[in-house]
C-alpha cells in the first residue's frame, strides 16, 4: 500500500495562512500594544479574549493566561509576520513606531524578495512586519527561490513613507507567514511537504521555507533555538495555534483525508479541525469565506 508522503499531492494553490492565536499573562495591556504600536483594529474582546486585525478580519488572538509561563527554547512561534500592501506602508509603520515607541526596531533583512523589519511584542512573542517585491523580480536556483539576508536601507524606507499621520495599517495588510520553532527539520518538512503538500521553497540544515501557490513562504520551520526540544507543557504562554485557511471543502477533505490515512491526530475544533505537526506546534484547517487576493505591486 502507498503511504500519503510517497503519493504526490500539492496542497491547493490559493491556501494561506490566517489568525495566530497566542495566550498572554496580560490581556488588555496586550490588546493595546497591538492596536496602538503594531496598528490593528480591535475586532472583538471580552474578558479573557481579544480579536485584532484589518478590516474585520483577524490577524492575532490573545487569550489570557495570567498564570502561564514563556518557554523560549521549546518549540512553538519562532514569529508571527504581517505582510503590508507596499514599501511606502512599511515606511509608514517604521516612522511610527520609532515615533511612540522613541526607539529603533530590533532587527531588520531584506531578503531579496521582501524587505522585513523585526521586533517582539511585550511578552516576547516575535514579530515581523514586512512587504514583498513584486512576484516577477523574485530569482530562483533551480527549483528553489533565492533569499538572502542583508542589510535593510531604512532611511530609504522612511524616505517612501507618506508624510501624514499613522492611523493604524492598511486596507489589505494580513498574515503573510509564520515562523514555527520545530526540534528536527526533516521530520517537519516531512509533514508540511510530503503531507500537507506544501511546496518546499528553499532551506539549509537548520530551516526552511515552504508555501502555496508559488509564494516564497508561508510557513517557515527553523531549529536554532529549539533543536531536540519538546513542546511547552500545558498552559504555558505564545502560541496557542495558527490556521491555515483553504479556499473550500474539497481542498480541506483533501487535507483531512492524508492526515487520517498518516494515523496523525485530528480533532474538530468548532467549525475547524485542529491537528499538531511532529514539534508539537498546533494548527488548524479552516475555509475562507472571504478570498485574500494577491498584491498587484
């Protein structure tokens, strides 16, 4: 009998990822951050959650833990990364936060095909916020998109920015990726690739990057602070789960029928199925109801 990783299957080209759920030990202080430094919107909140994104539609969700602990070498949210619309955007957020926060970000990369700015959240949760270059400038090696890190020009990027007042991000910024630490990346790209059927997009020993539809990445695995870790004991604080968001049924039962024929763990969770990939780091399928429509820049 063919097992799912021998059988070739590509996961549907208009799947990405959505909401990233992390447990906080403060929960309004943290609502606040991300809506007046990162620049969501609150969308709902109530005493022990709270739903921020764009345009009504969810980018981080907080759920109160004030007892919980960070576990930082376990595996779980290397970072969360919000992709904006264009350079002037990412500009903009870049002049604001040096603004209110009287300091500079913590690191920053241009990759070759994104420019992308990174910092961590109060409690230490990782944070990127970046814009890609247009898809048609992107270079590849083979098979394998070529990415890169080097140095960000950021009083270009601030030069781009539109000279008025930062009321929050864009119409169209959204998750763009996340970043998951993993203890082995063999047996992760094993459950991302071979059974999820993403694409593996480039990598090295110690990371790499896999997507849909051609993108550089939508998910990037890395062991660099995790290697043979275990996952973070019960209650503890950062993610909670992140979505992957598949564009109808179909392409979720397809999902659903190559975790089941894998013996992997699957659970409904509401309207959702949540699983776990092999570090422990829990995801779930949902449908989008809403298709999120590439950039044109």
């Amino acid at each position: 009998m063919t097992s799912p990783a021998q059988t070739p299957f590509t996961i549907h080209p208009a799947t990405v990822v959505g909401a990233v759920t992390l447990a906080v030990t403060a929960l309004e202080p943290m609502s606040r951050y991300y809506q007046q430094v990162i620049g969501l919107q609150l969308l709902a909140q109530d005493a022990q959650t709270a739903d921020l994104g764009v345009a009504g539609q969810p980018i981080v969700r907080l759920v109160a833990r004030p007892n919980g602990r960070q576990h930082p070498r376990a595996t779980g949210l290397y970072h969360l990364a919000i992709l904006l619309p264009s350079q002037a955007d990412l500009g903009h957020w870049l002049k604001h936060y040096i603004a209110t926060q009287q300091r500079m970000i913590d690191g920053a990369g241009d990759h070759l095909v994104s420019e992308a700015l990174y910092l961590s959240d109060p409690e230490g949760n990782g944070l990127e916020i970046y814009r890609d270059r247009p898809r048609h400038t992107w270079e590849y090696v083979g098979e394998e998109i070529k990415m890169d890190t080097l140095a960000v020009d950021l009083p270009a990027l601030i030069a781009a920015a539109p000279d008025t007042s930062f009321t929050g991000l864009p119409a169209g910024a959204r998750l763009g990726h996340v970043h998951l630490q993993v203890n082995d990346i063999p047996r992760a790209v094993w459950f991302y690739r071979d059974i999820l059927g993403f694409d593996y997009m480039t990598g090295f020993p110690s990371a790499a990057f896999l997507a849909a539809g051609g993108y550089h990445h939508h998910i990037g695995l890395n062991t660099w602070r995790s290697r043979a870790a275990a996952p973070p004991p019960a209650g503890s604080l950062g993610l909670v789960h992140y979505t992957i968001v598949l564009p109808h049924e179909d392409a979720r039962h397809a999902l659903l029928t190559r975790l089941h024929a894998a013996n992997l763990p699957i659970t409904p969770h509401g309207p959702d199925t949540l699983t776990h990939d092999p570090a422990g780091n829990a995801l779930l399928l949902t449908i989008n109801h809403s298709p999120i429509h590439p950039f044109t820049n």
